[in-house]
C-alpha cells in the first residue's frame, strides 16, 4: 500500500477550545447585557406614555415627577432614582424630561460591563 499524500485537515483540541472561550464569553456577555437594555425598554416607554397623557402638558414639574416614578415603579424599576430625573420648563411652552443614568453590572469576577442612558421626551403645548 502506498502511503495517502492528502494533508490533514481539522481542527486541534487548542483551537477548539479557543473558540469556545469565545462563543461562552460572548453567550455570558448578552446574558449580562439583555436584562439591561429590557430594562431600559421599559423607562423609554415609561417617557412616550407620559408624553401621550394630554393633561400631562398642564401638570407642574413635582406631579410629573410623581407620574413618572409611579409608571417606573410598576414596571418595577428600581435603578432610576430622583437624582436622574431632571424636569425642565422651556420658554416655548413645552416641558422637558430628562433621564440619565448608568448600569454596572459584574460579569466574572472583577469585569464589570458599564452602560450609560441618556433618554428625553418634550410634552408640548
């Protein structure tokens, strides 16, 4: 018998276990950063259903503050506090609320992912 010239071809045990490094950091990663971004899903809608209240236009800026944290607190949202919400009067009538804020959540060990919102919504007149 004569001896086969084709190369081998494949994959070795190292490269194997490199791509899986990789596909599980990246599954751990969406895992980590899914909850978030639904969670700020929520406090966007949270704004725009304030925005389609139409006697929210008239309301002072403590009532606004007060619907907000209402809508934010059935939706259990607990990473949004006072301190994020800023509720501005405009000189052209229209009121403005603003939300910022920022997630840090661990990953392993000491990594942590950090993410940074920074929503608005104008009601008009």
């Amino acid at each position: 018998m004569k001896p086969s010239l084709k190369k081998q071809q494949g994959m070795t045990l190292i490269s194997m276990s490199c791509v899986a490094i990789v596909v599980i950091s990246m599954f751990l990663l969406a895992l980590n950063i899914t909850p978030i971004y639904m969670e700020h899903s929520k406090v966007t809608g949270a704004l725009e259903s304030i925005k389609k209240i139409p006697e929210a236009k008239n309301e002072s800026t403590e009532q606004l503050n007060i619907r907000l944290f209402k809508i934010l607190g059935i939706n259990n949202i607990e990473t949004i506090t006072k301190d994020n919400v800023t509720i501005t009067r405009e000189d052209t009538g229209t009121t403005k609320i603003q939300v910022k804020y920022e997630v840090v959540k661990q990953v392993i060990g000491n990594a942590s992912i950090l993410v940074e919102f920074d929503d608005s919504v104008d009601i008009g007149k």
